[in-house]
C-alpha cells in the first residue's frame, strides 16, 4: 500500500524536514517515485528497483547515479545500502533496538564501508547518519528514529549508537564490521515486518523492509 500524500507530509513534519508541493498535475513520474513510499511492504517488493527508481528520482546524489545504474549497479552499489539484521550477541544490544548492518554477503552485495570525515580536504565522511525505522502497516505507526552524528564516535547526546560485528577494532578493514544499534518504536514483537528508511551520509537515501 503507498503512503498518501497527508501521511507523508504529517510525518515529514514530524522529523522537522521542509516539505515542499509534491503531488500536482505536472509531476513527473520519477518525481511521483520519489514521494511514494509504501507503508506496507508490497507483495512483489523489489528493493533493488525501488531504490534505483526512487534514486534517480533524487533520493541518492546526482554523482553516485551513474554506479547505481551500471553494470555493478546491484552488487556494489544499491545491493550495499540495503540493510539486514546482524547477528551478534543479543546482551550487546539494547532493549527496544536491533542492530543492523548494511550490504549482506549471502546475497552476493558488497559490504558498506564506513570512514572519518577529513577535514584537509573538505571530505565529510562516509556512515549512515540517521535510521528511521516503523512496523510496515497500512495504518498510521509511530517512527523512532536514530541519529549517528559522527563515526566511530557517538556523542552522548546521539540516540544511535555502535557494536562490532566479530568483537575487535570498529575502524578495521574499513569499518565493515560496523554494526548500527538502532531504536525500535514501540510494541515491536518477533515476526514484525519493518520499514528501515536510512540515509547514508555520501550516498543519500534507501528504504527496504525486513521481518524480525
């Protein structure tokens, strides 16, 4: 079921986002992906192709386009922004939060990297700076959202926070083995499905679900 235009904009208004005119008779159909984010996940989900439409729609950055629609466009690209659930000791994550990685190898999608900013020459940094997540229903769900101001550090003041996938350094091997401890919302139980819509801080916006 796709999101109406009232339910994005309450909740675009909710995250403090500046919502712009998006439905009118000269919307293009790019622009149309762009706004329609499903609620529910569909029964023929592709998150592949939704996220390549809803990129060049103008969720992912104008320079990262031409390597989501290449011919590694799945594996290295879009397949590794998509998040699964990572398996670690269940005392390393907090009550109400799961923890999550992005780019699962079972599926053949490369692993997403995580870096410092460099401020000697003006690069921002590459980790996902925030998650919201809500359980995939028609009706409206509340959303918690997780913010990551920086990486590997977490600021007290962040509602996101970090674990390592196999224990040791976070920043090794390219911060790979970053794990996202993520906040649920409320009444969350085994065998919900979720919406995880996630902003990487290079590569822009990606939206999949996944069933605890």
């Amino acid at each position: 079921m796709i999101q109406t235009r009232r339910e994005f904009i309450f909740q675009m208004i909710g995250s403090g986002i500046l919502v712009f005119p998006m439905l009118s008779a000269c919307t293009s159909s790019l622009e149309n992906d762009y706004n329609r984010i499903p609620l529910e996940k569909p029964d023929k989900w592709d998150p592949i192709a939704y996220n390549r439409i809803r990129g060049n729609a103008g969720a992912i950055p104008p320079a990262y386009l031409p390597d989501i629609n290449g011919p590694d466009g799945v594996t290295k690209h879009l397949g590794k922004h998509l998040p699964y659930i990572a398996m670690i000791d269940p005392s390393l994550v907090p009550d109400r939060y799961i923890p999550l990685m992005w780019g699962d190898p079972a599926k053949g999608h490369t692993r997403h990297p995580n870096a410092l900013p460099d401020t000697s020459n003006n690069y921002q940094g590459h980790w996902y700076n925030w998650i919201r997540i809500r359980k995939a229903v028609s009706r409206w769900s509340e959303t918690a959202e997780s913010a990551y101001s920086n990486w590997p550090v977490v600021n007290p003041s962040d509602r996101g926070l970090y674990s390592v996938y196999g224990e040791g350094d976070i920043m090794a091997d390219k911060g790979i083995n970053t794990v996202y401890l993520a906040a649920c919302p409320p009444n969350v139980r085994q065998g919900d499905t979720l919406r995880i819509w996630a902003h990487c801080l290079t590569h822009g916006e990606y939206i999949d679900f996944i069933t605890l």
